[in-house]
C-alpha cells in the first residue's frame, strides 16, 4: 500500500492527489506541465485543468500548504506546478552481487522465441535496471507473461540466477499472495503474516522476482510488491498486470499489440515476414504443418486475418495453429464468427491462455458487476468511440458523468478497453475479439435490442450536428470515419425485424449529405432507395420524402448513372420544398439541378436558375449563399458567350470568397472552386499568363475527391488551351489514377478524352480517334456533356488529318446545331473556325471565309480575344495559300497588338511566325 505521513501520523488523501504529490516530488524543483501531469494521474484519460487544479488545491490542503509560512507546491503560470519544498530520497542502491542464494528456484523459462518485441524488451530491461520496479500492462493475450519471461531468463545471470517466476492466476483468495511466495521461496512460515520473512531473505539478496497475473489480486500485489522495494534494495521486481498496480517505486510500460501489415497497400510475400504480427502467424503455421511456400496472395489472407486478430499474439497463436491443420483460406473464413474464441491455443499455455474465450473470461470476471453491463453496452460500438458517446449509451443508467467517466476508467485500467490519445478527444476501443465476446455476452443477457436502439438513436442524433461542410472541405476526420463505421452498423440493424423503421427513415436521409464526402455515392444510393420504396401513404410529400429524394438526387448526380432520374427526384424534392416555404432547401434543390444541366452541356437553362438562386439567397440572408449564386450567374454569362460579363462577375466572386463561408457538398451545392471558371474566361478574354495563375490556384488536391477531379479536369482544359501540353497530359494521368483509384467512371472516361487529346499532338492520328471516339461513347451515356464538346473539337482534328473530312464536317454541323438549341455559344467562334478550316481544305474556298468572318465577328462580340487570334490566324493561312497574304496581315498584326501578355503561349508563337512568313516581324 502506499501511506502519506506527517510527523508519524497518516494524512488521508485521495489516490489521484497521491499519484500527484509522487509526480512532483520526483521532479523536485523542476516545473512539470499541467499536460505531463493529466496524463501521468489521470492515465491518459481526457480531462479538463479544473480537475487536476481540485487535486492540486487538495493536496496543498493536506500538506498545510501555506500554513506557518510552509510552501510546498508552486504555480508556475503557462507552464505548470513545481515541488518546491526541501527533499531528502533514498535513491536505490545500486545492485551489488551478495552472498545468499535461493535454496528452490520457481522460474519459468519462455519456451517460445519474442517476436515483435525487441524494443520494448529493451525498454522494459533498462527501467528494471534502473528503477527495479516495472509493471507490464496490457490486455489479456497480449503477451505480458511471454516478455517478462523472456525478460528474466536473458538477465537471469545479472541477478546471480536468482529468478523466481510465481504465476498468481491460481490464486483466488488474494490473502494468500505472500504465502505463495514465501513457498516459492522455499520458506517454512508457522505465522499467520510470512510478510516479515520474505522481507527478511530478500533484504541482503540480490534476485529478480516475477509476479504474473496481478490483475486479480491487484491490491495485495501491489502491497507486496511495494514491501520488497523499500526492504529488499538489490531485489528487482517484474509484474504482469491487466490494470497498472499503482504502487509506489512502480514503472508502468503498457505492451501494444504487434506491429501489422498496411490495411490500405498489397504486401508482397517477400516483404511480409518486416511485420511482426505477419511473422509471428507464419512462424507459428509452419510449426503447426503449414508447409507450402506463401505467394502474394496468401500474403493478403494472412495480413487481413492479422487485422481481424488486433495484432493479438495469443489470437494470433492460436489461428496460426488452425491454419496449419486446416490451411488459410478456411482458417480466415472461420474468423468472421464466433468460433474463434473457443479456438485451443498450446497445451503447454497456462489454463487461463487455452483459448481466447478463457482468456478473455479470466478478465471479464474480475470487473464488477457495473464494469461487466458497461462493457456489454459499449461491445455495440463497431471501432472507435468517444467519452460522449459511452454517456449516451449509459443515459438510462442516471448516471452522473463523472461516475461514467470513472468507470470507463476503470475498465481501461483492466485492459478490456483500449485508448488512443492521438487527437485532443481520447478514443476509446474494444479489440475485435473482445468486442466478440462482450457482444455474445450482452446477447445472452437480453439486452441486445435496447442497446442496438440506444446506438443507432446516438448515430442519428450525431449526423444531425456533425459539421459535414468541414469534412467535405478540409478532409475526413477521424471522428467522421468512427461515425462512418457506427452508421454501418445502426442502418442494418433499424430496417431489420427486430429494427425501427422511422429511425432508419431518418438514418437513410441523413446518410446521403455525410457519405458523398467520403465519395460513397453507391452505398448511399442504395439506402435511401430502400427508405425510399418503405415510405407509406402519410409519408408521401412530407420532409422526410424531400430529404430523401433530395439526397437521391444528389448522389445520382454524383454517380452520373440517371441523369433523368435525378431530375425528377430533385424536381419532387422541390415541388415539396415549395409547399413547405423551405427556402434553405429550395436553393440547395436549384443548385443541384443546375450542376445537372450543366453536366449534360445544356447550358440555356443555366442563367434563368442562377437568377432563381439570387432571389432565394435574398430570403436566406446568408453571404455564402449570394456568392455562391453569384459564382453560377457568372460561369453563366461565360457559357452563354459575355465574357466581359463574366470577367467582372467572377472578380466579384474571387473577392467576396475571401470574406464568405465557402460551399460545400453538405449543401449539395457543388459550384466548388471559383478558379475552375474564372481560369477558362481569362484565357478567353485574351489573358493566357493570367489564366495560367488562375489555372494553378484550382483546387487539384482537395480532400473530397469529386472536388479533385473537378479541378483537375478544368486544368488541364486551361493548359491544353494555352499550349502548354506537357502540363495537361501530367494533370490528365493524375485524373486519370485518382477516378481509377475512387471509381469515379465519369471521370474515368474524362481522363481517356484527355489521353486522346494528347495523341492529337503527338500526331497519333488513328490511335487519338479510338481513344475519343470511346471516351465520347461513354460521357454521352452518363449524359456527361460538358467536357464532350473538348473532346469532340480534337476527334474533328483527327478525322480531318486522316482523310476523313466528310466524318468531320459532319460532327462540327451537329455540334453547331446543338449549340444553337441548347446554348454554350461561348465556343461557337471556334466551331465556326473549324469549319472553315475543313471547308478550305474541301477547296470551298469562298464558304471557309464565310465562315472564318462569321467567327471574327462572333468572338469580337464576345469580347473572346482568343478565340479572335486563332480564327485571324486561320484565315491568314487561308489567304497566304491563295497569294493573298497582304490582305491579312494587317489584321493579323493589329488583333496582335492587343494582347499584352501570353507572348509564350501557343497561339500567340503561331501568330508571330506567321507574320513573318507573311513578311512582317513583330519586335
């Protein structure tokens, strides 16, 4: 036990306030952080400074802090607390060989190689070298007893080969403690307390003492172990335990599972035997009879049945076994159920270690009765889980938080629970094969139903004030991939038999805005489709039905699989939205149908919505809403053919972005990025260096990945534009691995447009026209028309370089009609110069400069200086072929003349050359 005295006399003090004045006292005189502090007392466990200032201002009460001019505990501001009174410590003496030798010896020797340890193995011999005292901590299984006596027998020389090894499992009445190790000691004790014998042999020997399996015992463990430490000087003591002893002179070194294979890369085999987890399974299979040499796959099967194992070194000892008699593949598939853990481990293993289910019992048993329903309860959770959500799970207990706080706790001291404190929130976890057995348990009670009900109550209620916009912009959080994961589990369980079907209504719509950031547009899909068909008579045209066919909508939209269906679902959601005077969700409704139209390249119906959203974000009264409509009445006016217009438009938008909430999937407003737009008309309006600068700001690595791909496609359209080819073919084989790696088809076949443009300029003629020709194919039947009139333009220079010319003018006459029926005159000028090309190399001669003309004037009206250039360009070519390259040059020079930047690009190299062939050099 540990004692506080004063002048002989205990002071009753609390064990955290203990643990704090121990703290301190072994930092006299230096400051130790309030953060060093928290974790030391509170053993990880998230707490606010309110609680370690209450232990500081109690222990100072204890002290007499402040009493007669004492001064015990100082604050140090912004850095933390210092123990300032004098100190007088008996250090430990070092370890000096002595005479006296044990008479019996009870030692253990680790009859199995450690692997995966030796660095904790290295820690754990300097601590005990040093300080005498360690406490190995950590989860049943976990290989606290294999280290320790691996540990024992390497240093059994150091201490004169005086180990003994006292296994404390078989002991249930922990008044025997002391008695078990007199024995092993070889003492004869007639009294009732052996206490003061033990002490008295190991007071002048030199030994190592290994106490296994304290957790149930732990009190008199501790005091034990405590005894020996001020008595017995040259004895050192190794303890194994599923909760730390908390004794004085104690160093606890928790042991973590084995390091695993990566979960999100193949591991080759020859690679696999780097991970200890892996090696350990592999050793122990080819002990048991697996004989066949491993291939990659068999890598793959046994890194997977690692992960579902935790890195657990009994669990993964025991299927290693079964994998031997029973081979791989049917070992992996028996590791989904419950078999596991009845699975019998080495005859040779302690009883406690036969079979994960005894392993697991053995820690179960020594929580209370409180401890064992809590555990139950939290077996729901499917990964990780937060202090939050244990409270909303134990709400019916009418608990106050700090007493869930303290069992929660207490069952992370018993090594049933484990705790990451990676991020400012700890997180909390059962491992998989306690989660198995805390689940059985909980379904054997009756309790299974309530508590499923009580956790997909949790999710709903959590997707309701999780903050979607931050995911989908800045990235997933962790707390958004545990949510993901308890999302997984409740929306089964709610349209099961035993299931509520409103709750999962609620879940199904809610799932829709929270997995597109995730790009889980398929399984969203299927969820609210299923809501969906479940709805009722009173049901229809209610909120609910519009979030779903909202969110439906939405998803289609981002799958690009119904563009049909989408519409309908998204004009019912807003014919509901109406009727309701929603005006949030009528703007969220408009947005999406506009990016609709906008994906199939219908462009007229852009600007009479964007005007429609101007209206509601007036009655919404929120600046990103106006901005974002704003944005789309800008790329409106772009695609209709203004560019002045929408230059100073998307001036506008850049500007007020600065100061406004950007959009984001969780609004299903998908305008993204502002630079996509505003990079195109700059280079348009005759700005190339600018829309390179503008091009270079698009978002290509945004954490959601539709964003991503967005961004890289627009990009590489500017570079290509500009000339710069080297660029857009990196930017296109980006794309083209990210839609690959996210399944992302649109994009997918986006990215084979952009590899047929690059065969184009590589003069890869025929290849280029397959390559387009399928990747048109495909953009046509996911109704994906936006980027089909880029890739169109390159197909008609392909075709048109192979002889092909009637194919060609063919597709430039059906590409002009579309425009004229559906809008997107903002490259009009450019198919018209494309048809006079053809046309003058059919030797219509006069109808290529109709049409070339017809182009001049279309982008002078346009304010399209670029597109102005080339037609000039094309019809100066025109005229040189014809003698009568004097006509044009003027012309030439003076569309020239306008541009003040871009003199690198392209267009504006081709200018310059021509005019001199023409005879004129531009200085």
């Amino acid at each position: 036990m540990r004692l506080l005295e004063r002048d002989g006399q205990p002071i009753n003090i609390g064990s955290r306030a203990l643990e704090l004045l121990i703290a301190l006292v072994e930092r006299g005189g230096e400051v130790v952080s309030k953060r060093t502090l928290m974790a030391r007392v509170w053993d990880g466990l998230t707490v606010d400074e309110g609680s370690l200032r209450f232990q500081i201002a109690t222990l100072r009460r204890a002290l007499g802090d402040g009493v007669d001019g004492a001064r015990y505990i100082s604050n140090v501001p912004g850095r933390g607390y210092c123990f300032v009174a004098p100190l007088a410590i008996d250090e430990p003496a070092n370890i000096q060989p002595v005479a006296p030798r044990l008479q019996r010896q009870q030692f253990l020797r680790s009859s199995v190689n450690v692997i995966g340890r030796e660095e904790i193995v290295d820690t754990i011999t300097e601590n005990l070298l040093a300080y005498r005292f360690v406490t190995i901590h950590g989860a049943g299984g976990i290989g606290k007893t294999t280290v320790a006596t691996s540990i024992a027998s390497a240093q059994a020389e150091a201490f004169d080969n005086n180990v003994v090894f006292l296994d404390l499992s078989p002991i249930k009445d922990p008044s025997l403690v002391v008695s078990a190790l007199a024995s092993a000691l070889g003492l004869l004790v007639d009294s009732s307390d052996p206490t003061p014998a033990v002490l008295a042999m190991l007071k002048d020997m030199r030994a190592l003492i290994v106490l296994d399996s304290c957790e149930h015992v732990v009190e008199r463990a501790a005091a034990l172990g405590e005894s020996i430490y001020r008595e017995a000087p040259a004895v050192a003591i190794i303890a194994t335990s599923r909760e730390p002893l908390r004794a004085i002179g104690e160093r606890v070194i928790r042991l973590a599972p084995l390091d695993l294979p990566p979960r999100d890369e193949t591991v080759p085999a020859s690679a696999l035997m780097q991970f200890p987890a892996a090696r350990l399974f592999v050793e122990r299979a080819a002990a048991a009879g697996l004989g066949a040499e491993l291939n990659d796959c068999d890598a793959a099967v046994i890194a997977e049945m690692c992960h579902a194992l935790d890195g657990m070194p009994l669990a993964i000892e025991i299927a290693a076994s079964r994998a031997g008699q029973h081979g791989l593949a049917e070992t992996a598939q028996l590791l989904d159920g419950r078999f596991r853990l009845r699975w019998r481990g080495r005859r040779s293993a302690m009883p406690r270690h036969q079979t994960l289910y005894e392993t697991l019992d053995w820690s179960f048993e020594l929580l209370s009765s409180c401890e064992k329903a809590a555990l139950q309860q939290l077996s729901v959770f499917p990964g990780f889980f937060t202090l939050e959500a244990v409270q909303s799970m134990m709400a019916d207990s009418k608990r106050e938080a700090d007493v869930i706080d303290e069992l929660l706790e207490n069952i992370v001291a018993k090594s049933m629970i484990s705790v990451d404190l990676g991020d400012e929130t700890a997180r909390y976890r059962l491992l998989d094969t306690t989660r198995a057995y805390a689940h059985a348990k909980l379904a054997e009670s009756g309790g299974a139903r309530e508590i499923a009900h009580r956790h997909a109550r949790f999710v709903a209620d959590k997707l309701s004030t999780i903050d979607i916009a931050s995911i989908a912009l800045k990235g997933v959080t962790r707390e958004a991939t545990d949510l993901l994961g308890d999302l997984r589990v409740a929306l089964p369980w709610t349209f099961s038999e035993q299931g509520d079907r409103s709750l999962g209504l609620r879940l199904a719509a809610q799932c829709g805005p929270f997995l597109i950031p995730f790009s889980l547009f398929d399984e969203a899909g299927r969820w609210i489709e299923h809501a969906m068909s479940m709805l009722d008579e009173a049901e229809r045209g209610s909120a609910l039905e519009m979030d779903l066919e909202a969110a439906h909508g939405a998803v289609l939209i981002m799958t690009q699989t119904n563009g049909e269906r989408a519409q309908a679902a998204l004009e019912r959601a807003l014919v509901i939205a109406e009727r309701l005077g929603d005006s949030r969700v009528e703007y969220r409704l408009i947005y999406c149908m506009q990016l609709l139209r906008l994906n199939a390249g219908e462009f007229n119906y852009l600007l009479p919505m964007a005007r429609r959203l101007e209206i509601l974000a007036d009655k919404i009264g929120e600046p990103h809403c106006a901005t974002s409509a704003l944005q789309m009445v800008a790329c409106s006016h772009g695609l209709m053919g203004d560019q002045p217009l929408a230059q100073q438009l998307f001036e506008q938008v850049i500007k007020e972005r600065l100061v406004s909430d950007p959009v984001s999937p969780a609004d299903y407003a998908f305008v993204g990025d502002p630079w996509i737009g505003f990079s195109l008309t700059l280079w348009i309006r005759g700005y190339p260096d600018q829309a390179v600068r503008a091009a270079k700001l698009i978002s290509t690595d945004s954490p959601s990945v539709l964003f991503s791909c967005m961004g890289l496609s627009s990009a590489a359209v500017v570079f290509r534009e500009i000339g710069d080819n080297v660029s857009a073919d990196f930017l296109g084989a980006k794309l083209r691995e990210k839609a690959r790696r996210y399944s992302m088809a649109p994009y997918q076949a986006v990215a084979m447009g952009f590899a047929g443009q690059s065969l184009v300029e590589q003069g890869k003629f025929a290849e280029a026209i397959d390559r387009l020709q399928e990747a048109l194919l495909l953009l046509r039947a996911r109704e994906y028309g936006v980027y089909g009139a880029i890739f169109a333009r390159s197909l008609v220079k392909a075709l048109g370089a192979t002889g092909r010319s009637s194919e060609a003018r063919c597709a430039v006459d059906a590409r002009i009609k579309q425009i004229n029926s559906i809008g997107g005159a903002y490259d009009l000028p450019e198919w018209l110069r494309i048809r006079g090309v053809l046309e003058a190399v059919s030797g219509e001669t006069r109808m290529a400069e109709d049409s070339l003309h017809a182009s001049i004037d279309l982008a002078r009206r346009q304010g399209a200086l670029s597109w102005e250039l080339r037609s000039e360009i094309s019809l100066a070519r025109l005229m040189l072929d014809q003698g009568r390259g004097e006509s044009v040059r003027a012309r030439l020079e003076a569309v020239l003349n306008r541009f003040e930047e871009g003199f690198a690009t392209g267009d504006l190299i081709s200018a310059s050359s021509l005019l001199e062939q023409l005879g004129h050099t531009i200085g």
